[in-house]
C-alpha cells in the first residue's frame, strides 16, 4: 500500500465513525498544532510579553473559571453515570460496543465532551503566564496537560466505549474535588489557611487515581479479556510517568519542607 492507502486506513478506516467527524477530531494535526502552539505561547511568546508589564490580576476571572471546572467536571461524571457505568457497565473488563445504541452512543459523545474540557484546560496555563507565576509552569504541569489532552483524543477519535471511558470518567470526578479546593483558596486568607492543610491530600488523590487506572489498564493484557492492547499500553505508560511526576512533586513540595521544619 502507497501512503495515502495507509494513511486512509489507519486514520479513516480505524476510527469510530461516531466521533471521528466531531467538532476537532476529524484533522490529524489541529489538536496537535494547538498543542504546539500552547507550548510555544506559554515557553516563549507569553513570557516574552509579559516581561515589562505588570501581572494581571484575574481574580474574577480565576473564581468563575473554577466554578465552570466544578459543574462541567461534575455533569460529566453524572453522564457516564446515566450512560452505564456502575449498573450496565462495571469496573472490570468490559467487551467494547460501538453499536449506535443509546448507551454506547451517548458513553462516546461523553467521552469526546471530557476532551473538548481538556481543551479547555489548556487555557490555565495562559493565566500563569499573564499573572506571571511563571514558578507553576513547571514541567509537571506542561507533561499532564498536554499528555491528557492528547490520549484523550486519540482514545475517543479510535475506541470511545465503555472500558476506555474509565479513565475520563474517573479523571473528572478528581476534578470535582481539585477544582473545590483551588475555588476555596480564592477565598481570603482565613479560609485560604483553612483549606492549605488538605493541599498534600490532594497530590495523594491524585497518585491515586493513577494508581486505580494503572491497575484498570492492566485488565486489558489479561488472557480472558480480548480487547485490543494499545489503548492501555499507552495509557499505562502515561500514567506511571504522571505518578513519578506527582510523587517527586509531592516530596519535594511536602516531605522536604517537613525536615526543613
């Protein structure tokens, strides 16, 4: 086969019709473009701007924008919820169903809306560049955006079904609650004091979260589940390199203070 056979094959043939043709899935380059041009604005562009101007405040801004994470993450874990998960569909190996379905259908419409969300989320890392705490642009920070975004795409442009959807779903309920505490910490210096306690809680929930999805992931390669295996090798291999990043993040930041005190 020439390239454009295979092109055709493995980027139009593979993919599910059902999402394939939504808004930012059917190109193979715009997310990544987007992704790029993210990275250059927040390394390079961004900085540059702001270098003799004073940061922007943006407090507004930030608490609006935490209540949107808040509601869009929490809508989303109530739709996979009325899409299966936890009465049809249970937390060990699923079959995948790509059938047009109500369930099925609705579970990868679900799954392409996380993604659109984790577009989105891109837009966090612009609002560090122009308050200019450039310290939070760090390459934990960059790795998990850009890495989510794009295994997110993937997935639902190729296999947005039930057992795949575990890792959106369990994702934006961490969400809910990171999203909870960066809303509180808006909230003055007394509540902000209140709150700054659960702040190593919430790196721990998040390792763990990796974790469950690591664990999850690893159903695929058992002999009695017959799904195909790259979906969780790649998701498998992200999700160790976000838990090493979170866990040196987390001795850093927490233990290393500690002995410091």
């Amino acid at each position: 086969m020439g390239f454009v056979e295979v092109y055709d094959y493995y980027w139009n043939q593979k993919a599910d019709p059902r999402t394939s043709n939504l808004p930012f899935m059917a190109s193979p380059v715009l997310i990544p473009f987007i992704t790029f041009s993210y990275l250059y604005l927040v390394l390079k562009s961004g900085p540059e701007y702001m270098k003799d101007r004073k940061p922007y405040n943006l407090k507004t801004y930030i608490k609006c924008y935490n209540v949107f994470q808040i509601l869009f993450n929490a809508y989303i874990v109530q739709q996979f919820i009325s899409a299966g998960w936890f009465t049809e569909i249970s937390i060990y190996c699923e079959m995948p169903d790509y059938s047009y379905s109500p369930g099925p259908l609705k579970m990868s419409y679900i799954m392409w809306l996380t993604t659109m969300l984790k577009l989105i989320d891109l837009s966090e890392t612009i609002v560090f560049v122009l308050r200019k705490k450039n310290d939070q642009i760090s390459f934990l920070h960059l790795y998990h955006h850009v890495s989510t975004l794009l295994i997110f795409w993937l997935i639902t442009r190729y296999v947005p079904v039930a057992m795949a959807s575990f890792n959106f779903l369990v994702n934006c309920s961490v969400h809910v609650i990171m999203y909870t505490y960066y809303l509180l910490s808006t909230f003055g210096e007394r509540v902000q004091k209140a709150v700054r306690q659960f702040k190593p809680l919430l790196t721990t929930i998040q390792m763990v979260q990796f974790v469950i999805l690591i664990l999850h992931n690893l159903q695929s390669f058992f002999p009695s589940c017959t799904v195909t295996k790259i979906p969780g090798t790649i998701s498998i291999s992200d999700l160790i390199i976000n838990f090493y990043l979170f866990y040196n993040f987390y001795q850093t930041q927490y233990k290393s203070a500690q002995k410091r005190s």
